[in-house]
C-alpha cells in the first residue's frame, strides 16, 4: 500500500493497534455492548465486522447489525470511530494487529491507504441501484455508498417569502444579487443578523470553505462524470481563470452581506444557530445541518420554518446542487467477503433501507427505496435527484488535507474574505496553495 509501512509509522501504528485493542466502548464498541474484539463466533458461528466513523448515527448502525442478525443468524460486530477519532489510523492499527475489520468505511481520499485489498462489488445487485458507488479506475466498485448528503445554497422560506423574493427566480450572480439586497433592504425589520451566514474562520470552520465551498468552484452545473476543473487541477496545478474570477465575485457577495464577526471568527455552532433562529436568510453549509436543526430549541422557537437549497448559480444558468456519499463501505478481500457482501446486500434493501432512513435519517442513495427520512432536506435532495439536477463531488479526489490542513486553502478563503488579497491575489493564492501540496504528493 501506498505510504503505509515505514518503519516510523509502522511503529507508532502498532501501538495505536496496542490501545485500540484495550479501548472503552467511547472508541470501539460492538453492537451487543461488549468491547469489539469480544464475542466472536456467536450467532450459529458466522460472525463479521465492520467499522462505522459517521458517529451521529452510531446507535443506528449498531441497531442495523442488531436487525440484521435477528433476521440471518449473522453476527455483526460494529467498531464504532468516535468524532475524535482517526478512523483511517485505527484502521492501519487493526491491519497491523491482523485485526482488520471485513467491512472498513473510507472518505475518498482514504480509498488509496487500501490499494488493491477491497472487493471489487460491481457484479452486487445493489450497484445497479444506485449512482452514489464508489468507483476506482483501477480496482472496479469498492465502495458502498449508505446516504447522500447535498452542498448548495440553503435558504429559509420563511424570510424569502416575507420579502417577496421566489428562490426559483436566481439563476445566475445577477439575480442572486437582487435577491440579496431584497434581502438586505428587510433586514432591520426582521430583526436579522445579515443576509447570509457565511462562515470562512480557517481553523473551526476551514472544512466548510476549503472543501466544500472551493468543491463548488470545481463541479457546479457540471455533468456527474464531468471532470473538467479537478483535471485541470490535477494537470495544471491550477484553476481555470475565467471561471474561478465568476466563483470569486459570487464569495465576494457573500462578504458584503455576511455578518463579519461570523464570517471572520464565528464557529459552526454559532453559524448554525444563527440560521436555526432565524438570523440569516441563507447559510453556506450543507444538507447534513438538517438533523441538527429538527433537534434545535432554537429551530423550534422561530417556527420550524420550511428550508430549500439552490444551485450556487456564479455563472448563469448553473442548476445542479452537488450531491454524493460523505463516506463508503468496503469490503476487505482478506475477510469473511460472502458475508460482508451479504450484509450490505441486506442493507440496500427493504430492512435496511427502513433503519437508515427512518431511524438515522440518511437521505438513500438507492432508486427504489420507498421510505424518505424525516429531514427538513430529504424532500428537497429526492427533488434534485429525481430531475437529474445533481453535480458529483469531485474536490474529494484533491490531495488529502488541502481544504482544511494548516496552509490549505481555508486560508485562502480567509485572506480574501478579509480583505487581505482582491480577486485576483485570491486566484493566485489558490494556485500556489494547489502547486504546493500537489508537489507534497
């Protein structure tokens, strides 16, 4: 595997499988309660293991695997990475320990530590399902997608209703700027913070401008296998101009109407909770704050109002959100494989599809699903991926760590919405941000 065993990492890596081994259940914890390396060989004696790093819907996995050996007799031990955890490390710790999990959970930049040890899955009924697979050029479908998350710009019907603004109207930078000082012109009486709540604080929130927001740059109104800018990227080490100054000018109208406290050192809590009280009209975040605000007081307070999601439209016309799996299932060649694929066979279905959607609130990425997660946002991703309208996520095949890493390009965000750098020092700066880390590779 690519970078995998020096003799350093190899080192460190055995002790992280040394503490792993010994952990409480915070950090890996089984289905059944039990720590996760105990148990094995119970239901009829076929037991797997799989590794779950989304930790908002621990408990509904863990009650996944329950379901799932109420109805087969299959055992499923569930490892279960903690949101401060290194799952891709606790991973290496359980190869070198000869502990590795049947199912491992991958982000796509995390595919590449497993070259050639997962389960090509394209010959799985499931893979005709669904367009949110995991697909190496190399190594075939080696990953199984189990939500749909969405990145687009998130408003609150509510307020656009009160000003008279029609989300269906912007289409383009000129009418998202109209509807901006409509907006704007309604703020005081409204009680609003700002306009927009824009978030762009490298070191708490540089995962949301570095990725997410510069993936809108690389993939908006692009085709699902349009891979356009991110080869560009990868074959330049830089961004299309013409293209980029649009996506510049759109950022800059986030600034002008943003709140600068937020923009500049607000958290995600505070950026959220402002949007949940009804502060904002729009928020640059994603499809995944949907759970988080149907749990909100705040939320609840300011009516539970109606939110939608519109294509970030810098250049006019652009009328695709982006949408993909946040993370992939896989399964490892060297494990129980007939059982692990059985398993996530099973969790494509009927059964499965009921617990993930239902109870974890995952948006399916799967065409005949017929359940819809109780999510301010399920209805509005069904919309975009019912019409075709959905860009993919490509900024995730950039190197590892770019977006949010001390000297990412969070920080590029941050000097440009700061006023550091004018449009055209953010274009460079984005350039030798990509040059530098491509050359890290």
């Amino acid at each position: 595997m690519k970078k995998l065993f020096s003799i350093l990492l190899c080192t460190v890596l055995l002790l992280i499988a040394m503490t792993f081994a010994g952990c409480g259940k915070s950090d890996a914890e089984s289905a059944d309660g039990e720590n996760a390396n105990e148990g094995a060989g119970t239901a009829e004696g076929t037991t797997i293991t799989m590794i779950n790093i989304k930790s908002e819907i621990n408990d509904q996995v863990m009650d996944l695997a329950k379901q799932y050996e109420a109805e087969t007799g299959v055992h499923v031990e569930v490892l279960s990475a903690g949101p401060s955890v290194d799952s891709q490390a606790m991973l290496k710790g359980y190869y070198l320990a000869n502990q590795m999990p049947d199912i491992i959970a991958c982000e796509a930049s995390s595919f590449s530590n497993w070259d050639g040890m997962l389960v090509d899955m394209s010959d799985q009924e499931w893979a005709s399902k669904t367009s949110g697979a995991f697909i190496d050029d190399t190594y075939g479908t080696i990953g199984f997608p189990y939500t749909t998350e969405a990145i687009g710009l998130i408003y609150n019907a509510d307020i656009l209703s009160r000003c008279g603004v029609d989300p269906n109207s912007i289409t383009g930078p000129e009418s998202m700027r109209a509807a901006f000082e409509t907006v704007a012109a309604h703020s005081e009486e409204l009680g609003l913070d700002g306009v927009i709540a824009f978030g762009a604080e490298p070191e708490g929130l540089g995962w949301s401008s570095g990725n997410h927001l510069f993936g809108v740059y690389i993939d908006s109104g692009m085709g699902r296998d349009d891979t356009t800018y991110i080869d560009g990227i990868a074959s330049n080490k830089q961004v299309d101009s013409s293209r980029f100054q649009n996506y510049a000018a759109m950022i800059n109208m986030f600034t002008q109407y943003a709140n600068p406290q937020l923009m500049l050192s607000g958290s995600y809590d505070e950026q959220l909770s402002g949007f949940a009280s009804g502060k904002y009209a729009f928020i640059t975040q994603g499809s995944w704050i949907g759970a988080a605000l149907s749990s909100s007081e705040e939320y609840k307070a300011a009516g539970s109002f109606q939110v939608g999601m519109l294509p970030y439209a810098f250049e006019e016309g652009m009328d695709t959100i982006l949408t993909s799996a946040p993370s992939w299932w896989g399964v490892v060649k060297e494990g129980n494989v007939e059982a692990a694929e059985a398993f996530l066979e099973w969790c494509a279905g009927d059964s499965g599809q009921k617990i993930l959607v239902e109870d974890a609130g995952c948006v399916s990425p799967f065409t005949d699903c017929k359940y819809v997660a109780e999510d301010p946002f399920a209805p509005v991703l069904a919309s975009y991926l019912e019409k075709g309208k959905t860009s993919d996520w490509h900024w995730m095949q950039l190197p590892s760590g770019i977006g949010n890493s001390e000297g990412g390009l969070c920080y590029c965000f941050y000097r440009y919405v700061s006023g550091e750098e004018d449009a055209a020092g953010f274009e460079a700066d984005i350039n030798q941000t990509l040059e530098a880390w491509y050359a890290k590779q």
